[in-house]
C-alpha cells in the first residue's frame, strides 16, 4: 500500500482516509447515487441466484486517496467484474479512475465506466476495458432504471467477465409517466376496471420506481388499503413538463379519487392552468419525504433538515 500526497485539491481529495472492510465479489457496483446502488440491489435480488456475487459501494465514501488504495487492494483485488457510474465526468474521481483502470488493465477484469448523465462521455469509455458497443448497452440500461434493467445490466457484465447469467425475463423499458401499485407498475386503465372501493392518487417522482426505492409508497397504500380505499401511484419526471403534466392531469380527473397525497417537491402550478392536481377538484396533500436518516430524525427536535424545508416547504 502506499500513500499518495498531493498538494493540490480537487474534488476527490477530501475528508479522511477510511477503510471499508468490505470483502471481494465477483461483481463490483460503484456510484454517487445511492438510487443507483438501490436498483443494483434490487435487479440483483430479482434474479433470485441467477447472478454471481455482488458488491456495492457509495463512491463518496472514497473521497480520499489511500480510501482508494485500500479499497482496490482489498476488495477490487477479487473482482471479475467491476461497473462504474459517474456523474459530472472523470475529474469528479479522477484518481479512483486511474487506480481502478490500472487494477482492470493489469489483471484482465472486464471494467465498464458509465456517464451517469445520459450523454456520451469518450474519456470515460477510454478507461474502460469493454468494446464501445457493450459500454453503450449497458448505459442504456442504467438510464433507463428498474430492477429489471439492473439485472440486465449485472447479467451483461457477468458474461463479459467469463461469468454464468441467467436469463433475465420482463420489460426492460419503464416509461416517463406510468401508473403503479404495490404488485408494480400498471396501466391506470387496468387499475380502473379492478378498483371498486374510493380511491385515493398518489403521485411521485419517477426516480423512485426506476431506484426501486417505493417502500414509502407500500406503507401508504398498506394503511389505506387497512382503512377501506384502494391507492393508484402516478409517476413522473415532473409536474411542470408540459407532456407529462398533461397525462397527470387527465388520469387524475379519469380516477376521481376522494383526494391526492402528493410527494413531488417544488411547485406544481404553472400559471393560469394551476396544477395538475387539482384536475379532480378533491384536497390535496403534500407529504416530504426527508433525506436524513431514520437515526438522524428520531434525534432531531426540527421534523426537516435545512434542505428538505427548503424543497419541500419554503419552494411549494
């Protein structure tokens, strides 16, 4: 192991060196987000054994240098496989890059590093040891979200290290705007000829589905549902992009629901059409769903941190 020292600091020097102690994996998943993370878990839980062994890891918590080192001599050291998103581009981990692609290089592992921004990134694809067209395939799945495309993804990079993948079976697409319960995304139509109790709309960022991060929402369905009404979810990328707000506003006013609980941030008025929740002419109710941790708020004498008043109380 060996110490690096700079003088300079940029945006991956920072904080103080940490040991993870995480143990090798066959497949190694490395992201800023934590949604990213979430949906890898998730694709890798849906194959249901099918996929070999799994690690995940928050890049933020590889900030510094020798965190880097110690990371890749204990855990990349045992990889087969390893996947990076990055947001922002190279410099935003620059020399966890060259680390890893020098482990990848030297060893023969098959490395894929993602833009996690949707565009084309070459740098990136330069750094990686998979042809182009395998790099495009699986940012097309990363972009797209789900557990079914994660395990899509993860099935891909295990045959691209020489691994066993099963078949992986499902929609990879999930769609911009969509309905969803509990069971999974739906057709509100669908939703419609099976609902018979009063209904209640729910609506959220589309983000949550593709991270599979809904376990909020199946609470909220589970206790009306305790309490006699029926709960159809409403995603989207947004309540004021024109295209989308248009389809919520027509679903919601096709559902008649008896109110909509809402758990976007911002507001959602745009003018003189108001918002799109309003479409039913029924109450609405905003919720915020904290960034904290469950730890962090039990603590707390204030509900929000300072960010999560400001997106969901001072914005609104």
């Amino acid at each position: 192991m060996h110490v690096v020292f700079r003088e300079a600091h940029g945006l991956d020097a920072a904080g103080a060196p940490v040991d993870l102690g995480h143990d090798p994996a066959d497949l190694i998943v490395m992201s800023f987000s934590d949604s990213d993370l979430g949906t890898f878990a998730a694709g890798w839980r849906r194959a249901d054994g099918a996929l070999p062994s799994l690690r995940l890891v928050n890049l933020a918590r590889l900030s510094h240098p020798l965190s880097v080192d110690t990371y890749v001599e204990r855990t990349l050291v045992g990889a087969k496989g390893i996947l990076v998103r990055l947001i922002g581009g190279i410099d935003y981990w620059a020399y966890g890059i060259r680390q890893v692609e020098a482990l990848a290089r030297a060893r023969g592992l098959a490395l894929a590093v993602l833009p996690a921004d949707g565009r084309r990134d070459t740098r990136l694809e330069a750094a990686s040891t998979l042809p182009v067209s395998t790099l495009h395939q699986l940012a097309a799945l990363c972009d797209t979200g789900g557990p079914v495309a994660a395990q899509a993804a993860l099935a891909q990079m295990a045959l691209a290290a020489g691994l066993y993948a099963g078949p992986v079976a499902g929609t990879k697409a999930l769609g911009a705007v969509g309905g969803w319960t509990p069971e999974g995304v739906m057709c509100p139509a669908a939703f419609l000829l099976g609902s018979t109790r009063p209904r209640i709309v729910l609506t959220f960022y589309r983000a949550y589905v593709s991270a599979a991060d809904t376990e909020p929402f199946e609470a909220l369905a589970e206790a009306f549902a305790a309490r006699g009404m029926d709960v159809i979810g409403l995603f989207t990328p947004s309540l004021k992009a024109p295209e989308a707000a248009a389809w919520i506003r027509r679903w919601v006013s096709a559902l008649r629901p008896e109110a909509v609980v809402n758990a976007t941030a911002f507001s959602a008025r745009d003018g003189a059409k108001g918002s799109p929740l309003d479409a039913a002419g029924v109450p609405v109710f905003q919720i915020a769903l904290a960034t904290s941790t469950q730890a962090a708020w039990a603590e707390a004498s204030r509900g929000l941190s300072p960010a999560d008043l400001a997106m969901h109380v001072v914005l609104p």
